[in-house]
C-alpha cells in the first residue's frame, strides 16, 4: 500500500503543478504577505502593537524595534519591574483588561490567580498520571481539551465574558499542568523518580513554575525574576503572529475556547513559530562543541557561512534565532533579554557562554546582511534557549513556556474579536486547474 501512495504522490506532483509565477499573475499574497515583505492588514486591534520598520514615500524604512501593550513600551515595564514579584501578572492584567492595576485591583487578580491553580478534582490522577507522553506540546493540546469535561458552566458558550473568565481559568491551570506532564513524562520514559510538588498559592506563576520543576522546590530571587521577565516578553505580539491568527480564525467559526486553545498550541509547536527557540538551542550547542567558547571572530563568521551554505547544523541554510518577519533593526524582546541572560549568567558562572552568544549573533547579523543586503537582527528565541538552561529548565519545556507565556494574549484576542470583529475569517483562493468531464470507471484505464 505504501508503495502505491507513494507512486500516487509522485504523479500529483507531475501533474497537478503550479507554477510560481500564477501567484504573480493573481496577486496572490503567499503567507499573507506584501511584496515588500510588510503583512498584509486582516484585523484591527488595541491589545498590541509591533513596530519594526517606518513608512516612509520611498517604501519601507528599517528602524529600532519596539513592542507595545496597550499603548506601553514593554521595555518600560521591564525597566520598572525589578525587584517585583507579580510583573507577568501585571501584563496579564494590562493586556486583558486594558490598563495597569492599582494596588487593589492587582491584589485582587493576583487572587483570582491563585484560587484557580488547582486542578479539577482527579485531573492530576486520570488526565496526566495515567496517560504519560513523549511530546509533550500534543499532550497539552489533548489536556486542554479534557478541561473542556469539567467547565462548570456552559462550555460552549462563546460569549465574550464567559470567554474571559474560561481563559483566566486556563492562565492559571496551564502552567501548572505543564510542569506536572513534564514530572510524568520523565517518571515514564526515563526512568526518574515522580515528584510532584503541591502548589503554593502564594507564589507568583514564574515563581510556581520554578516550585513545582525543581526536585528540591528552591529557586533563587534571580532566577524567578529572569522567568518572570520571560513570560512578560512571550505574552503578546499583535493580532498577526501565526498562533494568534489561528486562534481568532478558530473561534470566528463559534467554536469553543478550548478548542481555538488547542489549536493555538498546534500552531506554536512548529520550529517557524514556537519551536525555533529549541532549534536555536541545539544549533548553538553544536556550534559551540565544533569550535569552543574561546574561538576568534574568524573562526565563528567561518561557521556562520557553513550554517548559510547548508554545510553544517541541519543544513537547512537557516542561522536559527537571526532574522525576524517584522523587525529589522532590533528586536527588543531579545536586547531585554539578552539583558537578563547576561545577569542570569554571572550568578551561574558561565558568562563566557553568554559572551560567546552575543559574539556568534553580532556576527551572524553581519555576514546575513552581507549576503541579502538588508538588516536583520536576533530575535527572541536567540536567547530564550540559553535563559532557560541557565535556570535548570529541560529542552522539553522551551516551547511549553511560550505557550504560559503566550496564553494571555490569545485569550485577549479571542474576547476582542468577539467584541469587534464578529464574523468568520474565509479568505478566498484562486482556482487554476483546468475543468474536466466525469470519466466512468471503463474510462480511466
């Protein structure tokens, strides 16, 4: 059988063709996307903003980069947020409520929060215990959608606060679900001891993170305030990035929050969106043990070309962790990162990996804009991967902390959309097969 669909593949592929040029011709925006590579409008929003270059009457003009939340440069939240606990609850709040909370009202949230960390009763036995998994992404898909079976209300319901309400529910339960998968994932399938920590509601939930991760539950000031500012930059990024328009593409059909979640996390897996930030991890580390911490700028900008030639790493050509679709200049979720990497860094005693880091994107960025001739910078994954090791954080957990992070976001959309938007997404798609007459089953020999 396999054989045959394979040689079925092969003939679609000889006659089913479509030319490149077609897409020309009709005007056809090919990952939505302008031919200046700016992206093509498909909604309005007030949540977030995401400015990477400037219009100007000769087209496209690259600058710093900024990102927005409700209106807020996030570099002046990160900024503010020092020596704080509750800062990722801080955007939480700005992002889905519009503005920054007093000192009730984030008390108040903070509360809400932490009444909502608990599991539904025999969760934690027969949804994650029980039914351990290798990938952990697929699993928390599947976990979304059991909390479907234990919404108290209406779960169906698609009204805007109703979906308000289920997603502050699910801000609280995921991280926490996250970290427990993680503990049953390696208690199966690497043999490690199962240690399941109880939740503190007193905790922040980059504190909780680290609580319930580490064997020993211990975590240093340092090392939640690193998180936290991680989940902070990972919370939005405008209403265009793939696994937002995915779930407000979701749900523009009435489907259930749960569902248009599930669907989200899909869409964050992929190495282009989400998994980029594993991708870069395991470039650098293969880098790193080819030419050592201590190579020249020369020996580096070597390597980077081998990375572009498709003669080293996964010879894909791609220099993971450089490059963004919006920024040009900067991206500033990784100058704030880089930042905190570099703290994190000198409390761990392996500044010269970060060291190493910064050197191996200054130079990458160079040799990229040598070859296509227009800047480019290091995004957010460049660092990310690195940040979480410095915490003891696993390779299995790096896109799952996006999703944390990245939850509120699609929350806040989806309720918009609502709101505002209130009508299903169907773009249009050009058909340019040719029309052929029915042929009986005599007739196709």
């Amino acid at each position: 059988m396999s054989q045959f669909i394979k040689e079925s593949y092969e003939r679609l592929l000889i006659d089913e063709d479509i030319p490149g040029e077609l897409y020309n011709k009709y005007q056809v925006k090919r990952g939505l996307r302008n031919e200046d590579g700016t992206g093509v409008l498909v909604g309005l929003t007030r949540i977030s903003d995401v400015v990477g270059y400037k219009r100007t009457e000769e087209g496209v003009e690259p600058c710093e980069g900024h990102l927005y939340y409700r209106g807020i440069d996030v570099a002046d939240i990160v900024k503010h947020a020092k020596g704080r606990r509750f800062v990722f609850e801080t955007v939480c709040f700005l992002i889905l409520f519009g503005h920054l909370p007093n000192r009730d009202e984030l008390d108040s949230f903070k509360q809400v929060l932490a009444n909502r960390y608990e599991l539904p009763e025999h969760f934690l036995e027969r949804s994650i215990l029980n039914y351990p998994a290798t990938n952990l992404m697929n699993r928390l898909q599947q976990e979304v959608l059991i909390l479907y079976n234990y919404d108290k209300f209406n779960p169906d319901s698609i009204d805007p606060y109703d979906t308000l309400e289920k997603g502050i529910n699910l801000i609280a339960k995921i991280p926490v679900i996250v970290c427990y998968t993680y503990a049953t994932k390696i208690h199966a399938f690497e043999n490690k001891s199962l240690i399941i920590h109880q939740i503190d509601p007193n905790l922040s939930i980059a504190e909780q993170i680290l609580h319930l991760l580490k064997p020993d539950g211990r975590f240093t000031p340092k090392e939640a305030e690193v998180l936290d500012t991680a989940l902070v930059l990972h919370a939005d990024h405008g209403g265009g990035n793939n696994s937002t328009f995915t779930n407000v593409v979701i749900s523009s059909t009435g489907t259930d929050l749960f569902s248009t979640i599930a669907g989200s996390i899909g869409s964050l897996k992929g190495p282009r969106h989400g998994g980029a930030n594993l991708a870069v991890r395991k470039q650098m580390k293969a880098v790193i043990k080819r030419i050592g911490l201590d190579a020249t700028d020369d020996e580096i900008r070597e390597i980077v070309n081998k990375i572009l030639d498709k003669q080293f790493n996964d010879r894909s050509g791609l220099v993971y962790g450089i490059g963004h679709a919006v920024y040009t200049l900067s991206d500033p979720r990784s100058v704030l990162l880089a930042q905190k990497c570099e703290e994190i860094s000198i409390e761990k005693d392996r500044h010269d990996e970060f060291l190493f880091h910064k050197r191996f994107g200054e130079i990458a960025v160079e040799e990229i804009y040598k070859r296509k001739g227009k800047p480019v910078c290091t995004n957010v994954d460049f660092y990310s991967g690195l940040v979480y090791d410095m915490l003891g954080i696993p390779e299995d957990l790096y896109t799952l902390l996006f999703v944390i992070g990245r939850t509120v976001g699609w929350i806040a959309h989806n309720v918009e959309e609502k709101l505002y938007g209130g009508r299903i997404i169907r773009p249009a798609t050009k058909y340019v097969g040719v029309i052929q007459d029915y042929k009986d089953t005599k007739e196709r020999e």
